[in-house]
C-alpha cells in the first residue's frame, strides 16, 4: 500500500492530496478501488482529472504480463548452474546449484551441515572463481577446517587457497535485523554494480536461518515474513544462488521421524530441500557416512538418495574403505 | 525480553522540523528503499505504519516527525524515537555500501584464518582430550558437555576456569572466568585442590626450563590470585538466569580479560516446572543467540553443562542430551560423557572442524587428567654390550 505523495503522478497535486485524506483516501489502493464519480462529488474534484490520474496511477503500480517464449529466454541468458564440487550432490540437485532459485540443507546436529557449506564454498571460490558471501549466525564457521578443504582441493597450490579464501565474505550475523541489514547491503551493492566484472557475486551461503528465526516463532514479530520476503527477493532480482541451512527440530510425535523446524510457512520458501541424515543410529557409533535426500525439487523425483563422506579433506562420495586420514 | 528498540536516547534538545516540507535530506545508495518491515521497531508501531500505507524507510523520513504522529496517533516523541531508529538503520546502510568499516562483524575468510591460528585454547590438562578437540577449549565457541549424574561435568568446569588462568608463557591464555551456577554445585575447596595442583605443575615447568618470564610470571600466579579471578554468580530460576546471561556483556565490558564464562546446568532450571514448551524453545534459543554474540564480541569461550534424558524408542531405549532437537543446534561444539563399566569415556559428538572420537579420563585428587598407562614392567637394558666397557667378572679380585 503505497501512500499519496503530491509528485507521485503529474495532476496529483499537494491540495488533491490533502482534500482526499479529509475523504479517508489515503493510499493508492484505496484511490484505484473507489468509485470515481462518487469521489469527485464529495471532493468537488473534477471527474476527467482523477481519471486521469487513475490511468497514470495503473500503469505505475500494475505488474505487466510476460509471455512465456520471454520468459524462458531471460531465463536461459541471465541463469547459471554452479557445481557444488561434489558429484553426487550435484546429482541430487539437477548438476548443482540455480541462480535466482534458494536451496535449504536440513539436518539433526552433528549431521554435518556445516561441512556441506563449507566445502560449497570452498568449491564455488576455488573451481569457478566466483565470489560467495557466507552469513553466518551459529558461529560454527571454522576457517582453519576451509582452509583444509581448499587446500585438498587446489593440489598444493598455495596461493590459489589464499585467494580463494579472499574471495570468500564472511559476515557474522547473530539476529534477525542484522541478517536483514546484510540482505539489504547485498541487494544494493549489486544494483550498483550491475555490469561490472569485479568481484561476481553469485553465490549465498546462509548457516543457519532458524537460529536467527526460532527465537521469533510463536511471538508476534513479522520478522520471519520480513526475511522470507527478503531471501526470495534477493535470489530472483540479484540472480544469486542462495544455499541456505535450516535445521531440524521437533520429532513428529505421531511418527517419530524428524520434521524441519520453522514449519510449513517456509516450505514454501527455497525451491529445493536437501535432508542430510547420519548413517550411524545414535551418537554411540561415530562414522563420518551421511546420506542425503531430496526433500522437495522442482526438478528431480523427490526420495532420491545419495551417500556423502564429509570426515575426508572434501565432501565427496564415500570409497568402499573409509581413509583414516584426514582429521 | 530483549527489546528490538535501542534504549531511547535523551530527551531531543534541537529545535522540531517544520513538516513534511521540511529539508530533505539527500542520501546516496538504495540503503533509502528498505522496507519498514525490516526496520528494528516494535511490532505496535509497525502495524501501525503498515494499516497507514508506509512501506519504505524514505517515505517515513519524508513524512517527518509531527506528520508521522499526526499520521499513526503516536506521541511526539515516539515519532521522534521511531526516526531516530530509521536514520540509524539507514546510515549505517549506507556507510556499509560505500565500503565504510560498518559494525557488521564482516570479514575475508583469509583475515579470519589469521585470527583463528593466532587464537590459543584453553587446555583441559587432560592431552587426549585436548587432542580430540583440537588443542583445547577454542574461544569464540560455545562448547556443550552432556553427561549423566557423577560423570564429571563440574569437575572439567572448575578445572577449565583455573586452567584459563594459566599465563601465556606456560601455554595458556591469561584470562579471568565467570562461573554461573545454577545447581550449587561448585565447591571451593574442590577448586583450591585444583588450583594448587595447576600452580605446582607450572612451577615445576618453570624449574626445568629456568627462563626469567615464567619466574616473573609464577610471582603473579599464585593460588589467592586464581581464586580472586573466578567470577561466580549463583542463579536459582531461570528468569534469573535468563537475567545475568543478558547482563553479561556490560559486566564484560568492564572485567575485560575474561576468556571463560561457564554456565554449570543449563538444563535444571529450564527441565522443571515449564508448562509451556514452546516459550521454553524460545527463550532456550534467544539465550543461545546471546550466548555466540557474547563468545564472538570477547573472544570468550563459553562452557555449558547439560543432562542427559531417556528418549524411548519402539525396541530400546537411548540416552540422549536434555532440552530437545532444537537445543542441539546451539552449541558448536558437544562431548558427552559417559560410563563403561567403571571406565569414564568422553565422545566428541559435534564439532566443526575435529572427527568423531572416543577418549578416556579420569579424575583424580589434582583434578581432570588422562588415564595414566599401567606401568610397563622393567625391560632388560640395552642387551649390546659397550665395546669399552669389559666384563670385570673374571678380573675382579
């Protein structure tokens, strides 16, 4: 709901403004919805002036259709698909990570989230040179185990791990208005630099989003609404891949089985979820096995699985004998 | 609960603007365009401002103090608060776009690593569990240790707040530590045995190895010393504990060389008497939130103790830490404790950049140690004889 401003439209002057708030019309929806006629006579307006105004008002504030043709060759000029660096992953995700599209990773603790995120990023950053913002808000960003990684992956080079580890931001965000701001700060700086070459930003790392959020839950904040509606906006207007992890919460208590926290409110919200799950049954057997799950896809048969290892310098698929190298 | 508002500032002394008509401040960069929903406001206030149809931080820097009152039905000074807030946001916005320093904890992953390799540990005296975490208790961290009753999860905190103590040229981090109890279950002579034991090993390093620092630094660490450098609060419900964790950081601010601040039973108060679960969950994670601002703003490490439930399963049944699913997301790093037979055993459950593994320890008079191997019967000597030496057997007279 947009409020009337004098200058909004030429012929919507300050004085309109002020006789149609005395006629409790205050916003343009209100304007565009009322009875024009009806309006010009309690306002001793003239009716071909707000009509106008009306015209102008419409073709400022409407979504325009598209037709589908555009559509899928926007889609096809401006979208890039980034490897994850893991084969399988990528398997599971339709050969990897869409621009302008969110990816959620779900998971009990110790299933090993954070180490999928890490090692995208040390992917993204070493194999295609792109830059990544990492926002991170649980505070298990380790940058001596990313080092590691980049350090498995580059073969001994290194000078490209520091790079890579240059052209990876970090950015520690504790609570939902920080995570907002950072939001904020990234869709402005690539409006700015919408052509510019110098330093790409294409890919989000969030680790996590409920730990911002579940403080929220069950309040009367808006906030959760607000970040949703950021995340998306983001990802669609800034063509940037957003990887974000949220994390398991409640045992359904009909079933049994792990449900994803934040409900189903943010279902709707990434166009793919990943759940990761421990091989071993309880914290009794320590193995370094995780499987993924394909949750929700707009692309794949949801239920696929695939086995990752993350205890090695990399996550990868798992070799018939598990190394005990590594850590 | 911690309000989103910032304290409110002094009463405004300048003169009010004149209205909408007012200057315009001009700004640069699109920091103007956030939407009111991300603004941090009171959720009143900004249901307010929606039904009034404001949807961006310029429109209600536009509108003015008396014209946003006049607009919504609040106060003067509401509005003038409410502004106050907005320009904040926003300056910082665009500070932080232009490439300012911004207070956003905001870094190169390379400038972090940096920070990490300088970063020391807090050790636990106990090398095996120092091995399996790494070096040691790592600041900036929340660390979680789960176990049964008896297991040794006090024992680990009260050695662990003698050992931050520990100054650098032995190998520690030279830090104060906070003790937040809230069992009663910290007993100062247990601590004054432990801390005379840390103060003879460091002793004994420095007699071996003879360098003036660890003399000048022995002179400065003594038992009263380690003793006055423990902070201990005693919390009794979880509203008083939810009370000193939000106070923390100004006690903080002023005692700036803690490095430890332990919570010893952060279960107890949360696990009886809670009708409500789903406040329990809430304030459980807006207590972790504050946990890791408060570990990353000190470069503190945090230590919690938790308990360990029964989760009963359709053929058996496991133990499992206390608090829930989603309490398990809070910590960086988890150990549980737990018996085998008579042997005590740690698990490193959870951690970021260490694998999973199993360690034994014990405990002892002197406080958290190691298994010490069972001693190896004597071997013969070296069987080869020394060429000068001669067997005198025979000569002998």
């Amino acid at each position: 709901m947009v409020v009337l401003r004098a200058g909004l439209c030429p012929g919507l002057t300050e004085e309109m403004i002020q006789v149609l708030r005395a006629n409790s019309v205050r916003t343009v929806v209100d304007f565009v919805s009322s009875d024009l006629e009806d309006v010009s006579q309690k306002c001793s307006l003239s009716y071909k002036a707000l009509v106008a105004v009306r015209r102008v008002l419409l073709a400022q504030f409407s979504a325009f259709p598209a037709n589908g043709a555009d559509l899928y060759e926007e889609l096809k000029s401006s979208t890039a698909i980034l490897p994850t660096g893991s084969p399988s992953l990528d398997q599971l995700l339709d050969s990897g990570l869409y621009t302008g599209e969110m990816t959620e990773l779900m998971g009990a603790p110790g299933s090993g989230k954070t180490q999928v995120c890490l090692s995208i990023a040390a992917s993204v950053s070493l194999g295609l040179k792109q830059h990544v913002l990492f926002l991170d808000s649980t505070g298990g960003f380790t940058a001596s185990r990313l080092y590691q990684m980049l350090q498995a992956q580059a073969e001994d080079e290194e000078e490209q791990a520091s790079s890579a580890l240059q052209r990876i931001q970090v950015a520690r965000v504790f609570d939902v208005y920080e995570m907002l701001s950072a939001l904020q700060e990234v869709r402005d700086r690539l409006s700015q630099q919408a052509v510019s070459c110098t330093g790409p930003l294409k890919t989000v790392v969030i680790d996590s989003v409920s730990a911002v959020i579940h403080p929220l839950l069950g309040g009367r904040q808006s906030e959760g609404e607000t970040l949703r509606w950021g995340l998306r906006l983001m990802a669609k207007c800034c063509g940037v891949s957003v990887w974000q992890v949220t994390n398991q919460v409640t045992r359904d208590s009909s079933t049994g089985l792990l449900k994803p926290a934040l409900g189903r409110s943010w279902s709707f919200v990434p166009s793919t979820r990943v759940l990761l799950e421990s091989k071993g049954a309880a914290w009794e057997e320590a193995t370094t096995r995780r499987s993924a799950s394909l949750a929700k896809s707009p692309r794949q048969p949801t239920g696929m699985q695939v086995e990752l290892d993350i205890g090695n310098s990399d996550v990868q698929e798992p070799s018939p004998a598990t190394p005990t190298e590594g850590l | 609960m911690r309000s989103p508002l910032p304290p409110p500032p002094p009463r405004f002394r300048a003169p009010l603007r004149a209205g909408p008509s007012a200057a315009r401040w001009r700004w640069g960069g699109g920091g103007m365009q956030r939407a009111v929903g991300s603004l941090p406001l009171g959720p009143a206030l900004r249901a307010r401002l929606a039904a009034a149809g404001f949807q961006t931080a310029q429109e209600l820097l536009d509108t003015g103090p008396c014209g946003l009152s006049r607009e919504i039905g609040i106060s003067k000074e509401e509005a003038l608060e409410a502004l106050q807030v907005v320009r904040q946001e926003c300056s910082g916005d665009a500070a932080r776009t232009a490439g300012g320093a911004g207070t956003t904890r905001k870094c190169t992953a390379l400038e972090l690593l940096e920070e990490e390799q300088a970063q020391g540990f807090i050790i636990t005296f106990c090398s095996a569990l120092d091995n399996i975490l790494g070096g040691g208790v790592q600041l900036t961290k929340i660390t979680e240790v789960c176990g049964a009753p008896g297991v040794g999860k006090t024992q680990l905190c009260m050695q662990l707040a003698v050992d931050v103590q520990i100054p650098e040229c032995f190998g520690g981090v030279c830090g104060e530590a906070v003790f937040i109890d809230t069992e009663g279950s910290f007993m100062v002579d247990r601590v004054v045995d432990i801390a005379a034991a840390c103060v003879q090993h460091c002793r004994l390093i420095a007699e071996a190895h003879q360098e003036e620092d660890h003399q000048k630094a022995l002179e400065t660490f003594s038992l009263e010393s380690i003793l006055s450098h423990i902070y201990y609060f005693r919390c009794r419900d979880y509203i008083e504990l939810l009370a000193q964790v939000y106070l923390l950081p100004d006690f903080l601010s002023e005692h700036s060389k803690v490095r430890l601040v332990v919570i010893d039973g952060i279960a107890f108060p949360f696990r009886h008497d809670f009708e409500d679960l789903s406040l329990r969950t809430r304030l459980l994670n807006g207590l972790a939130q504050q946990l890791i601002i408060i570990a990353n703003d000190h470069k503190s490490a945090v230590v919690l103790t938790n308990q360990m439930t029964t989760r009963i399963g359709q053929s058996q049944s496991t133990l499992v830490p206390a608090l829930g699913e989603s309490w398990g997301h809070a910590a960086t790093v988890r150990l549980i404790f737990h018996w085998d037979k008579s042997q005590r055993l740690a698990t490193l459950y959870k951690s970021p950049s260490q694998k999973e593994s199993t360690i034994p320890y014990t405990i002892t008079p002197h406080g958290f140690r190691d298994v010490q191997p069972p001693a190896v019967t004597q071997n013969t000597e070296s069987t080869e004889m020394n060429p000068r030496k001669r067997p005198r057997r025979e000569e002998e007279k």
